[in-house]
C-alpha cells in the first residue's frame, strides 16, 4: 500500500511540475526580449510602419517597459495581473516630431496605453487596448 500510494504521490507531483513549467516560458519569452513592431490593426485598418522608422518595446523583469516610437523613446511602469493580463502606467515620452502625417507614432502610444490584455504566440506578440486594437511585435 505504501508502495502505490509513494507512487501516486510522484506521478501528483510531476504532473504539478510540468503544469509549472508551461507557465513560465510565456512569461521569460514576454520578459527581456527586443519586441519589433510589425503592424498595427485599428478600426478593422491594418498598416505596417515604414522601414526608416522604429517601433520597439522591452518589458523589463522589474516590471519598466521601455521602447522607441519613430524618433522618439519611451518609459513606462506595467503590471500583469493575470497570465494575459496587461496594464501599462506612468507612460512618458519624449515629444520630437517625427515626420508629420508619415509616422503613427501617436497612434502605437495611444493602443500601448490603454492596453489591456496580450497573447504570445511562437515568436510573436500581440498587444490588444481596450477598443480591441492590436499591435503585432516580432521578438528579436
């Protein structure tokens, strides 16, 4: 009896290790990686930033965000409420103009603002804001 239930108890305990192990990738892969914007869905409108110009974001293990938004840089404190869950705070920038009606930069600012939620799939990031508008980063 004390064989089976020894047993039992290794097979309860992996099965709790692996179930850890699946959570914590996502979360290194989310963590200290150079996130490159790809494209940006608004209203159902998908565009892709033009190649001289730069959006970037770095979530910090001490929970910073940091990045470029065409020529100008970023800072911000981000919580992660949950395994999805993403709110970004105390958001400065710099305030270069950068290129009139040819940068988004207002636009990628204002959806990492009012983010919300994102999903991580393979290499790839997506942040979605409270309007459900997206931004689609590369890991690099």
């Amino acid at each position: 009896m004390r064989i089976i239930l020894s047993i039992l108890s290794i097979i309860i305990l992996s099965l709790f290790a692996c179930n850890e192990g699946t959570i914590e990738p996502a979360t290194k892969e989310f963590m200290n990686t150079i996130w490159k914007l790809e494209s940006m869905r608004i209203d159902n409108e998908t565009t892709t930033p033009q190649t001289d110009q730069t959006y970037i974001a770095i979530f910090e293990e001490d929970s910073t965000l940091s990045g470029t938004s065409d020529c100008n840089d970023f800072s911000a404190n981000f919580l992660l409420l949950s395994e999805d869950s993403l709110i970004i705070e105390q958001f400065f920038i710099t305030k270069k103009g950068c290129g009139g009606d040819q940068s988004f930069s207002d636009r990628y600012v204002q959806v990492l603002r009012d983010a919300r939620t994102y999903k991580i799939d393979m290499n790839k990031l997506t942040v979605f804001d409270i309007n459900n508008s997206q931004l689609m980063f590369i890991g690099e």
